[in-house]
C-alpha cells in the first residue's frame, strides 16, 4: 500500500521494497552503498519494510544514515521496553515521524515513550515527566469523576504536545470523503451446492444428504438439521461448511 501511495503522489521517487528470505534480502543491500545514496541518481530514496525485518536486520539499518524514519502503525513502539523501541532509537536517523490511529489509554509511561523517540534530547528524563503529569493525570483519568483534577496540568501537558502532534479530527476531513459505493456481485452455486441447497429444501436427512453430495460411507445417522437458515447459510458461503466437525 505504502509503494502505490508514493509511486502516485511522489512519481520521481524510486522506491525499495525491503522484503523476502535471508537470500532476497541480501541481494537488496547491494543497493545500499551510502557513497551512492542521498542524491537525484540514487539506486533508491525511500525503503520500506516492517517492524519484524528491522529488528533481524538491525547491523545492516546501523550501517546508513538515514534522514527520515516515518513509523506507519506507532503504537508498536509504545514500550520503551521493547526490542523494537530500543533498536529504532539506535539507528543514526536525523528525522522522526510516527503515524497513528491508536489513542494513548491514559498511560503516560505510553506517551513518554512516543515523545521521547520523536525529541531524546528534550524528553530524555522519564522520572522527571512523570513528576510532572503521570501521577496526577493518571490518578484523576482511573478514578471516577474529576476530583481532585488539575485542570491546570492538563492545559500545560497539552502546551507541550501541540508543537509535536498533528491530530486529525473526523469532522474536519469529512467533506474530503468521497461517496461510498455499493456492489452487488451474483455468484451462482455451484453443482455440490445446489444438490445439498434442494435436500435441504426437501428435509431429507443430513446423514443420507452428505453421502449423496460428498459419497462418503460412514456418516452418522443420528446427525439432524439444527437451524434450517444457518444451513442455507452455510451452504451459501461454501459446501465444506456444511459438515459438522465434533
């Protein structure tokens, strides 16, 4: 999704899928000389991959420069526990973007996390942040009703963020949303579901109505129609569903 997005909206760009076996991948980093990266005639300008390929990956990651980190799904490194946080933060990368569509769950320790990855240098005490917002703000948000709440400490906590967030409400870009679209697509059945769709139809018995459509031999007997729509149904979605497994 990443590669159509760019090859659409940004065409000069050359794009590297980083994806595959051990062997694929090493075929790929022949393309990451750095003497040849950083500029117009580069072999590449934007390299994606995901979380799991980074971490096998670290020492060849550590090896380049990197001037842009955009980060789609950044809830994943919401702990500064994780491998995954502690390895990203090593990269020598000169911007930071993380794109989310998670809300914090009133955890501090969470937004110390994400704040300190995007600015170590301004948000590198987590003690001291904590002092500042966790204890308050987290009591106030666990506990019912706002006794007690310092509305003032909220106010600054939001001062800091806004030079760092970009927060995109529904009803702002609900007018750039085009028209939803409708389909509907006929399938017909298939010859094994319209023989067990017509038994059905009739109430032959289920045992007798999938020897007949699946010729197998040992079927129980005792078996019975439970919920005529719920067969239908199933019968609909796709044959195999039919049988009950124990």
């Amino acid at each position: 999704n990443w590669q159509q997005e760019i090859a659409k909206f940004v065409p000069t760009f050359k794009i590297l899928p980083y994806w595959g076996n051990v062997k694929d991948r090493a075929t790929l980093r022949k393309f990451w000389n750095p003497k040849h990266l950083g500029h117009r005639d580069s072999p590449f300008h934007v390299l994606i991959t995901s979380y799991q390929l980074i971490v096998s990956d670290e020492k060849h990651f550590q090896r380049l420069k990197w001037q842009y980190m955009i980060l789609d799904e950044a809830q994943a490194i919401k702990s500064s526990t994780s491998i995954r946080w502690k390895t990203l933060l090593s990269f020598d990368c000169r911007n930071r973007l993380l794109l989310t569509g998670t809300p914090i769950q009133n955890s501090m320790q969470e937004l110390w996390a994400l704040l300190h990855f995007i600015m170590p240098g301004l948000f590198d005490s987590h003690d001291e942040f904590s002092d500042w917002f966790s204890k308050d703000i987290e009591s106030a948000a666990q506990s019912s009703g706002n006794k007690g709440f310092n509305q003032h400490q909220l106010q600054r906590l939001h001062m800091i963020l806004k030079p760092f967030m970009l927060r995109r409400v529904k009803k702002d870009v609900e007018s750039e949303l085009g028209d939803k679209i409708e389909l509907d697509v006929i399938c017909g059945m298939s010859a094994k579901q319209k023989a067990l769709y017509s038994g059905i139809k009739e109430k032959v018995p289920i045992a007798e109505l999938l020897e007949r459509a699946n010729k197998l031999d040992d079927i129980s007997t005792d078996a019975s129609l439970m919920n005529l729509v719920m067969q239908f149904r199933k019968v609909c979605n796709h044959p195999e569903l039919f049988e009950r497994t124990e």
